[in-house]
C-alpha cells in the first residue's frame, strides 16, 4: 500500500531539504517561495515493508573468543557450545630453561572468561581433550568436533561455577590490572602432565617439531574443549592457554661477580590460542522453529541462531521516484520487552542492516560499513528501538541496479570495534556476534510502515 502527499519547495529552500533529509519526518515542508521556473516539488510517499525470521544454519566465526556451555530459554530453545583450538608457537622454539633432571612438574589449562549467561552458580563440568587430526579453515560454527577429535586422549576435567565462590569479595574489588591479587575470572583445569612432559622431550630429541608453526600444528593439532555435565550457563570465554610447570636449576652471582650458589627456581611455558591459529567454535540451537510461523513478531537470536528479513517494495517504488531525488527513507524496528524469566536473554546491543545478499561473504571478506552499503546501528534501550535513521543510500543503489526486483534485506547483530581517524570515529572491524542475545521484534503494518521523501523540478 502506496500513499502519495506533494509538496513544493522554492530553491531558496534546497538547503534545508537536504539537512532535513537525515530527519525521521519530513511532513512539515513549506510551500514555494520561489517564480514557477525555479519550484521543487517534494513528495512523501508510504509503503509497507514485510517482514520474517530467517534461521542460520551457521555464522562465519574467524576468532579467537568463543562460547562454552549450554542455556535453556523458554521462548529460544537450547543453545549448547564448546570449541576446538591451536596454539601459537614461535619458530625454533625452546624451553627458556632446562628442568630439573629434564622432568615437568604439571600441566594447567586455562578457560578465561569476561563473563556468562544464565546461572552463575549451577555446577558446569568441563573437558578437554587431545585434537587427533589436522584442523581445517573452516570457520563456520556448525563444525563437527568429531572429524578432528574422537575423544580417545582425555586431558583433564574440572567441575566449576561461573561464580567461583572461593574468591573473596576484597580480591574481586580490586580494579588496578597491575596489582598482583587481580583476579580475572578463569576456570584452571589440571592436565595429565605426560602432555608437558611430552612436549619438553620433542624439544631435545626432535627440535623439527618446532621450526615453524605449521610443524608444531603436525606434531600437536590442538585441544577440544566441551561440556560434559550440567546445563543452565554459558561462558563468554575470550582467552584459552595451557602452562607446562617445572623447577630449574639456577646460580646465584655474588656482587663480585663470582658464582655463589645453585638454587632450584619454579617456571611456565605458556602456549595460547592466538589469532595467528585456527580456533573452530560449534554452536548448536534447538527449538527456534516456532519463531518462523509467528503471525506477529520476528526475531534476532545470537549466536548462529536467527536474524530479521525485510523485503522493500522497490518494484513499487522505483516507477513513482523516476526522475525524482530520493532524499529520505527513514526506518527502525520497535521491540518487545524481553521475556519475564529467571535469566532473559539481552537485546543484541548493535546490529546491521545489509542487503541479504551480502550475507553469504560480508563477514568473510572482513567488509564493514566502510566499504559497504551496511549500516550499524546500537540498540536505544530507553526507547526499545533500532534507529537506522536514513537507509535511502542502499534503495538508491537497489534502484540503480535492479529496478524490477524488491529491495531484499537482513538485520545481523554484530560486535563492532572503532577507532578514530582525523578526529572521526570509524569502524574498524565488524564480526557476528559471538554473545547469547535475543530479541522479538514488532511487525504490524504500523511498525512496518516506511516514508520515502523525494523531490524534483516542477515544470
């Protein structure tokens, strides 16, 4: 459905019309001030714009944060995640020093996490495992461990909360990162220490192993992480590593200069998942089918979960805006108050709109809303709205391209890093975010409504 209100505009005004452009209403334009020869006509047209969740069988996922657990949400279903990772290690590596009698006193690994979903204090279980086959670029989340891992070499396990009680709330309180008692939330698994032992050997009798990276990725293909108990909470996990522990041997110099002593010290080699290796995430949701049949909301689930389609009637609108300017094309989604359970999911709190398209290559190819058509926008609390203000720019390119087709596009909530450049702050990256989020999304005709202002010369 199409409604048409003209306006005329005097040159003199030209301006104003175009500031006013970045405006959600345009309704309020005067009348001509202008000689006939120099009049503008200025029209805001309406249209419908339809909208559905689409589900994603996966996201591409190139990074080194990822998730662990598994939440249950009434209205989004079961969302489960675990991941596989390598670990960096520099060319002809060796160990800084040379343990006692060529012995490792223990292994550790290291689950750090910038927080969780769901409740803190249910009993999670962790596992890890040795990966057995070489891991492949595949960075889409619906990766299946198996083909890398067959869980044939367990390493450690650790039952743990989110909310470690142990840690005192005076070592929490502590917000200066150089103080010694910092605490960074971490699950520590302790691993059979043959692994330690077994990498200190490879060093002494087949330094090959590490020569480079890809050597050390042959010789040891990574570690599986997962779950094998519990449910109720997910881990927002940003930083995986293992340490080797062990003693050496080390002599003390007298402030002659002269060797006094031998002493035994304590030391680590720690091995990280960096961006430089391949971190795989697998992410698995259950029960979002009924968010598709919904007659009246649409959806956003992260990660990998759904993400809102909208189809522009640009076939309609292409014929009634030719040989006119498109100045405006104001659009937002109004959302629902999140679901009244224990633990609700957030809103995503950014997103962006891109032609569904792009979806397929977008994130692959590291675009962003610099190179792109897309457009971020953050999520206003206070109003429940995702504003994205003036879209015209991509109908004015759909237009140009595709006059016969309906503008086609998605909403995929993403994690965007900035930075400024000549004092303008730009987007430096743009992923899928990796987060638990959702959120339902009105779509009667009123919130589906969309005003597009154009002008042009009246003879």
């Amino acid at each position: 459905m199409m409604n048409t209100k003209p306006f005329i505009l005097g040159l003199a005004l030209l301006s104003i019309l175009w500031i006013s452009a970045c405006k959600d209403d345009l309704n309020l334009v005067g009348g001509s001030i202008q000689p006939g020869e120099d009049e503008i006509g200025v029209y805001t047209d309406t249209f419908q714009v339809e909208a559905s969740t689409v589900l994603l069988d996966s996201i591409y996922a190139k990074t080194t944060v990822g998730l662990l657990g598994e939440i249950y949400d009434p209205t989004y279903g079961y969302l489960k995640a675990d991941y596989i990772c390598q670990f960096y290690c520099m060319d002809e590596y060796q160990f800084a020093k040379t343990p006692v009698d060529g012995k490792i006193d223990s292994v550790d690994f290291f689950i750090v996490y910038s927080g969780s979903v769901g409740d803190s204090l249910t009993p999670m279980r962790a596992q890890v495992y040795q990966v057995n086959s070489a891991l492949e670029k595949n960075y889409y989340t619906n990766v299946d461990p198996s083909k890398f891992c067959d869980r044939s070499i367990p390493l450690g396990a650790k039952t743990y909360t989110a909310y470690d009680a142990s840690i005192s709330d005076s070592i929490r309180g502590i917000t200066d990162t150089t103080d010694s008692l910092y605490y960074t939330p971490h699950v520590r698994i302790r691993m059979d220490k043959s692994l330690g032992q077994r990498i200190y050997d490879e060093t002494i009798h087949n330094p090959a192993s590490f020569k480079n990276q890809a050597a050390f990725n042959a010789f040891f293909p990574g570690i599986y992480v997962t779950n094998t108990f519990g449910s109720g909470n997910m881990l927002n996990v940003y930083s995986s590593s293992f340490a080797i522990y062990y003693h050496y041997r080390d002599t003390l110099v007298s402030s002659s200069g002269v060797a006094d002593s031998v002493v035994i010290k304590k030391t680590q080699e720690v091995f990280y998942a960096t961006p430089e290796v391949i971190q795989l995430n697998r992410v698995r949701n259950m029960g979002l089918d009924k968010l598709v049949n919904d007659p009246d909301y649409v959806y956003m689930k992260t990660p990998a979960g759904a993400v809102t389609k909208l189809v522009i009637p640009a076939k309609e609108i292409a014929p009634l805006v030719e040989g006119r300017v498109i100045n405006n094309m104001s659009f937002s989604l109004m959302a629902m108050p999140q679901e009244e359970t224990q633990f609700p999911l957030l809103a995503p709190p950014t997103v962006v709109l891109m032609p569904e398209d792009s979806l397929s290559f977008f994130f692959q190819k590291g675009y962003t809303d610099v190179n792109s058509l897309a457009i971020p926008i953050t999520y206003t609390t206070s109003t429940r709205k995702y504003n994205f203000g003036n879209i015209s720019n991509i109908l004015k390119v759909h237009i140009k391209n595709s006059p016969d087709e309906d503008l086609r596009l998605v909403v995929v909530p993403v994690t965007r890093e900035t930075g400024t450049v000549n004092n303008i702050t730009q987007t430096t990256s743009m992923t899928n975010l990796m987060s638990p989020s959702a959120v339902k999304i009105r779509r009667d005709k009123e919130s589906m409504k969309m005003e597009v202002v154009s002008s042009k010369y009246e003879k």
